[in-house]
C-alpha cells in the first residue's frame, strides 16, 4: 500500500503542488470536443488552429478495430471558445453521446 499523503511547510508549496499536479494529469484538464473519423480530423484541428485553441488528440477503436475514431480534447478554459464544436463533431446527433 502507497501512502499519497503530502504535507507543506506553507499555503503556497501547497498550491503549487495541487497545480502541478492537475497540470500533469493528462485527463484532469481537457475536455473532450470532439469524436472524430479520419476525414472529419483536419477540418477540426484547421478550425482549432484559426481559434488560436492547443488540442490534445487520440485514436480509440469506435466499431471495431476497422473503424477508429480520434478523440480530441482542449485544455483548461479553452473550452469556453470550443463549446460549439462538441455539437458539430461529438456523436450526439447519433444519440450515443
């Protein structure tokens, strides 16, 4: 068994700690925007890229392993100027999301 208990010497060791961690947790702070095929990929990152909004991505297997699907994420408060592409690119119109 591992002990996680972490003790500071003051607030701001602390603080900094707790956000190094957050920062460092690749799931903590992004947000998923968009589930995509092969040909929706580009049209999605040139969009993010003209917004000035970094993204994060990854492929999953969707239908199988003949049919992955990119997982693309934005971090932190960029996903104030990405809420509008959760509804283009997720799969909500299909109703699995």
């Amino acid at each position: 068994m591992r002990n996680n208990l972490h003790y500071f010497q003051t607030e701001s060791e602390a603080v900094a700690y707790a956000f190094a961690a957050i920062i460092n947790d690749k799931t903590a702070n992004r947000y998923l925007i968009g589930l995509v095929t092969a040909a929706q990929e580009q049209v999605l990152f040139t969009e993010l890229d003209a917004r000035g909004i970094s993204y994060w991505k990854d492929e999953i297997p969707f239908d199988g392993l003949h049919d992955p699907r990119t997982r693309v994420f934005v971090f932190g408060c960029d996903i104030r100027q990405a809420l509008d592409f959760h509804e283009t690119y997720c799969l909500k119109r299909t109703g699995i999301v």
